[in-house]
C-alpha cells in the first residue's frame, strides 16, 4: 500500500472518528490493472476496463479484440493514468458525501 492510499486511509479515519458518516470507497491499483491487462491476452479482452467499471468500453474489447490490438497495445501506456483518473473521481465524491453530511 503505498504513501498516498495510507494518508487516504487516515483522512477517512479522521472523518469517522469526527462522527460523520462516511462510506470508505475502495482505491483500485494499478498493480491489478496490470494483471488483468496481461491475463486478457495482453489487453485484447479488456478484462482491464472492467475492473475500473467502464463495462461498455470492456464489450467493445471482446468484440474486436482490443480495437484489433492497437487500442490494446496503447492501454498498455494509459492505464495507470486511467487508475488514477478512477481513484481520484472516488475520492472525491467522498469528499463531496462528506461535505453534504457536515452540512446537514
């Protein structure tokens, strides 16, 4: 677990311990990204896209087979910035869940 997910960890801790109902979301790493990129014949299957919930991209991959490999080889380069793109937009709807409850 790296230094950004613990310090996210304590953030939400925090705002437990602060008495505000927060749902702790799940981070996705990119170490399993990567994994299921390799297990779907190297991206061709977009097992990837799946696990970061964008499903309509992920029946596009089957279907043509990672854009016929060229969308495949280029998530190869992408997907880390995609997990992080997926983690950031989690965060930050906790932050914004958080903000309505103090409101409230």
């Amino acid at each position: 677990m790296g230094a950004r997910s613990s310090e996210r960890v304590a953030v939400a801790e925090k705002l437990v311990r602060v008495g505000t109902s927060v749902s702790v979301r799940v981070m996705k790493s990119k170490g399993t990204a990567y994994l299921l990129w390799l297990l779907s014949f190297f991206g061709w299957l977009g097992f990837h896209h799946f696990y970061l919930g964008k499903y309509v991209k992920g029946i596009i991959w089957i279907f043509t087979g990672g854009l016929f490999g060229i969308g495949a080889f280029i998530d190869l380069f992408t997907l880390g910035g995609a997990v992080d793109q997926y983690n950031t937009a989690e965060e930050l709807k906790t932050i914004r869940a958080t903000a309505i409850n103090r409101l409230s």
